[in-house]
C-alpha cells in the first residue's frame, strides 16, 4: 500500500524510498515484528482465558508433559502480523502477493479448523484427514492452474532450473511439471507441520528459508542480476521479497515468545501455511530444485517419520529411531531440548548458505 506513495515524487523526492524494493522488504520485516510483538501478549491471554492449551500424551518424551496447559494456536500472531504487513508494504497489484496471501488464508484455516477441532471441541483426532488433505489439493491445485495459464516464466514454464551447473541448464517435465509442483506444496506444507514439535524449532527454522528466498526473489525479479547469475529471470519476482521479509519478521516476533520454555505454540494453524507459502516462492520464482536444500531440515524430519514407519512394518514392529520426527530421537537419547533446537537450528543455517551459493557456483 505504501508503495504508492512513491507517485508523489514531484512533490516530494523523498518518498521515491518506497518504490525500492529492498526498502520494502526490511521495512516488512520490521512491521510484521513489531506488531507480533504488540498483539503476542494479548492474543496469548485471550487463548489462556478460553483454555486453548496444549494436551501432551504420555508416550511422547517425558519431558513434554510439563508442556500441558501452555496455550495454543498461536499461529494467529504469525498470520495476523504477516498479512499485515504484507499489505502495508507490498505492491498490491502483483499477481504473486496475491497468491501467497491465498495459500496463507486456505492452508491456515485448515489449520486453524485443525486445532479447534483437537484443542476446543476435543476430538484428538483434530479435523478429518481427508478433508485436510482436500484443502492442500484445492489450494495446491489453484495455485498450479493459475501459474500454468499464467507462467512466472513464459520460456520455462514446465522446466526445472539445475542449480550449481555452470550454464543455464533445465529439465523440462512438460506436463508432470504440475503435478510436481502441486506435490512440492502439500510436501512441504506437512514436513513444516511435522517439525513443529520443539519450542521454536518450526519458527526459527522458517526464518533461515524465507531469508533464502528473499535473496531468490530479488535476484530472480532484476533482469541484470539474473542474467549475470544464470538464474530464470521472472518479472515481478522482486515483490515476493516483500512477503518473505514480513514472513522473517513474523516468524522472529513469534519466537519471541514460542523460544525454550515456550509461553505458546503455533499449533497446526500456523505450521501448515509456512510449508505451503515457501513451496509457493520457490515455484514463483523458478528455484524448485533448491527447496530441498533450503528445507532440508524439514525433508529430514518427514523423511525420519517415513522411514521409521517403513521399518517397523518391514521388521513387525521393531523402531529404528527411538521416536520420529527426528527431534524426538534426540530429546530421548538425552540431549537436552534447547541443545537439539539450536543444534537443528545451526544445520539450518549451513543449509541456507549451501542454497545460496549456488547463485554463484554456476
């Protein structure tokens, strides 16, 4: 919205500062953590008054049971600061904030509708599976349809860019792209959910992958930049910067108070749109391939899970982890929570550097 304060030029130059991008973005950041900050507390307090806490079963780490009664939900202070902000800072008339603020509201509302489900109507089961997953399809499938019809990319529209490879080199999946992409969204929109286990594990972690692919999206949106790194050139990529820079600051004031001891969780109402939004990006801005690296943390999460379940059907019932996700086999082999969290949270930042120099390993 704010950007259009820069058609006032003639009258005072100054204001040209909100037509830069990179203004924008860090003003984002700043914006989406100051109002989490302002609305943390009272959100948090209207959750406790409404007993919207969190449930902990006893076959999980001992450890957790002291976590019962901590609100839940909390998920509402990352949506709320995030849209906001995003509204405030972003050019409203670009296609691709306006599909990350779709994903945002659908996969939320599942989520949302998730833990209400589990947290105040008391079903443990939550929302029905099926229909979780009927709102990732819906939501995956717009998303693949409109940038089908609509291509961030009219040249590599069904192509996936090879990153770390000294050329421009592609491979073009033709119609399997969409199905691909479709699969990346409701992928990496449960891997998030299933890291969401430690107090700020999720939430720290996003932040190191939205700051990634702000870098992306920038690079990716200037013509001179892309073409001197061998990356897609996507016009109107450099305003997903913006989103991912409000997405940083929300998920920053969250963890403010969702870091170790937590004082509340984001729940399935937060951690399943922050899987989805970054999927999103990374199809917008033509980096599929280096979602994985991004999000490796999350890909060893979900992969842990898969495999334990593989291995005690495979074995009738013996466990290759003590407990999955991966987090878990940690806390009960006896590493401390807060030492897996930034342990976790360091291989997160190594990843983030890995993915991003593969702009200049080209």
């Amino acid at each position: 919205m704010l950007y259009y304060l820069s058609s006032f030029t003639d009258n005072l130059s100054l204001l040209n500062i909100f037509s830069y991008i990179t203004f924008r973005a860090g003003a984002a950041v700043l914006t989406s953590l100051l109002i989490a900050f302002l609305i943390g507390p009272a959100i948090i307090k209207k959750l406790k008054s409404y007993k919207i806490s969190q449930v902990e079963r006893s076959y999980g780490p001992k450890s957790h049971l002291s976590k019962s009664g901590t609100p839940t939900m909390g998920g509402i202070i990352i949506i709320i600061s995030l849209l906001s902000s995003v509204l405030l800072w972003a050019r409203l008339d670009n296609r691709f904030i306006w599909l990350l603020i779709f994903v945002s509201v659908m996969l939320s509302f599942i989520g949302m509708l998730d833990d209400y489900m589990k947290l105040v109507k008391k079903n443990p089961a939550g929302a029905p599976s099926w229909l979780k997953l009927v709102f990732q399809l819906i939501t995956a499938f717009v998303v693949v349809a409109y940038l089908g019809a609509y291509p961030p990319s009219a040249t590599y529209s069904t192509s996936l860019s090879i990153p770390y490879l000294s050329s421009k080199m592609v491979i073009n999946l033709g119609i399997f792209y969409f199905a691909f992409a479709m699969l990346m969204i409701i992928g990496s929109s449960n891997a998030t959910n299933l890291t969401d286990g430690l107090d700020g594990l999720a939430a720290g972690s996003m932040v190191f992958c939205a700051c990634a692919y702000a870098v992306f999206a920038y690079l990716a949106g200037n013509i001179g930049f892309a073409d001197y790194l061998r990356i897609i050139y996507v016009p109107g990529a450099g305003e997903i910067a913006i989103f991912m820079g409000a997405l940083v600051g929300a998920c920053l004031g969250f963890l403010w108070y969702n870091t170790y001891p937590a004082q509340v969780f984001m729940g399935d109402t937060s951690s399943l749109f922050l899987g989805g939004v970054l999927a999103t990006a990374a199809i917008c801005v033509k980096q599929e391939l280096v979602l994985p690296i991004v999000g490796g943390l999350f890909v060893m999460e979900t992969l842990s899970v898969i495999i334990q379940m593989g291995y005690f059907r495979a074995t009738k019932g013996k466990r290759l982890f003590k407990m999955a996700p991966l987090h878990h086999h940690f806390e009960l082999k006896g590493v401390a929570e807060p030492k897996v969290i930034v342990r976790f949270w360091i291989v997160g930042i190594v990843l983030m550097l890995i993915a991003l120099a593969s702009l200049k390993i080209k």
